[in-house]
C-alpha cells in the first residue's frame, strides 16, 4: 500500500480497529515518505485521528517522532495523552521524563496513570522525579509514584517508602510503597520503628 492509500484508511471512520492499526503501524515504517501523512494525523482536529498518529508514531520510532510524542502529551483528548505516555514508556524515551511527571502530578485522568506506567517503564532514570512525588500532597500522585517505583527498585526510595507505609493515610498508597520495598528484599522488621 501507498502512504496514500494508508493516510486514506486511517482518515475513513469506517476503518475496524484492527485495520487501523495495522496501517498506522505500516505508516509509521515508512519512515521519511510517509512523514508527512503522520503529521497531518498528528494535528488533526478528530481525536480518533491524532491517536492513530500516536501508533503510527511509536511504529516510527525516530527522534522526530519522540518529539511529537511529547507534544502530544498535552492533547485535550484524554485517550491521545494516554497513548502518547504509553508509547513513550515503550519507547525508554528519557527525554520524556519531566513531561511525563507533570502528567502523573497534574492530570487526574487515566492519563496520569498511564503516565506512571511509562516512567515504570523508562525505569531507573525516572526513579529520582518518582521519588520526589511520594512527598506529594494529592494521595493520587503519591499512589501512581509508589506503583511506578515498584518495577524500579530504586534504593534511593527505600527511606521514603518507609514513610509512606509507616505514616501514609491511604491503604493504597502504603500496599504499594509494601510492594515496592519487598521487591527491593527490604523485610518487615525494617518497618518497625
């Protein structure tokens, strides 16, 4: 298929899912010729479009679409913010780091939360801005910090996670700092003050 004919499925409200992503992913492959078509996906007013540019993007997989990626991640459409997150966590995209943060500190959607599970993903380089947010005022944001934390184990958190389990309010927020610190080895008696 042709960037054309791939462009055209993609812009069809027709198009099954499956399909969709099948293109968006070929699109994305097509490096240079189709750079063009993802960018006027990437910017289009349907939000179904621009999260196929977000498919298309990870699919692609250069610098330049990193950079879209990250413009992204402030789209008004929640479900193109968690794709964009997503697909930058996939992509160990450390340039993402800090934006990813906000999103985990600012948005209270399930775009937040996605943005979690991408500095999971990224994993120790996002360990030092996680660590950070388990200081948080909002128990949402300490909760995704302490869940992201866990796949990391990071021993710079362990301290932190202590505090969260011995002095947090929220039942979720201390299961996960306990997650967290039992993945890192760090056994009970240590809890103990």
């Amino acid at each position: 298929m042709t960037v054309n004919d791939l462009l055209k499925q993609l812009e069809n409200p027709n198009t099954d899912d499956t399909a969709a992503e099948q293109a968006a992913i070929a699109l994305g492959k097509t490096g240079d010729a189709g750079w063009a078509a993802i960018e006027s996906l990437a910017h289009a007013a349907d939000p179904d479009r621009r999260f196929w540019a977000v498919r298309a993007l990870w699919a692609n997989g250069s610098q330049a679409a990193i950079s879209e990626l990250l413009a992204l991640l402030n789209d008004p459409d929640e479900m193109v913010r968690s794709a964009a997150a997503l697909a930058l966590g996939e992509m160990r995209a450390e340039i993402a780091i800090p934006d990813l943060l906000t999103l985990v500190e600012t948005d209270d959607t399930s775009a937040g939360n996605h943005a979690a599970d991408a500095l999971a993903k990224i994993g120790t380089p996002a360990a030092e801005g996680l660590i950070a947010l388990l200081a948080h005022p909002q128990k949402f944001v300490r909760l995704r910090a302490a869940k992201a934390l866990v796949p990391i184990k990071s021993h710079d958190a362990i301290r932190p996670l202590i505090d969260l389990l011995d002095n947090d309010p929220s039942y979720l927020v201390r299961h996960y700092a306990d997650v967290a610190l039992k993945k890192m080895g760090v056994g009970e008696m240590v809890y103990f003050k």
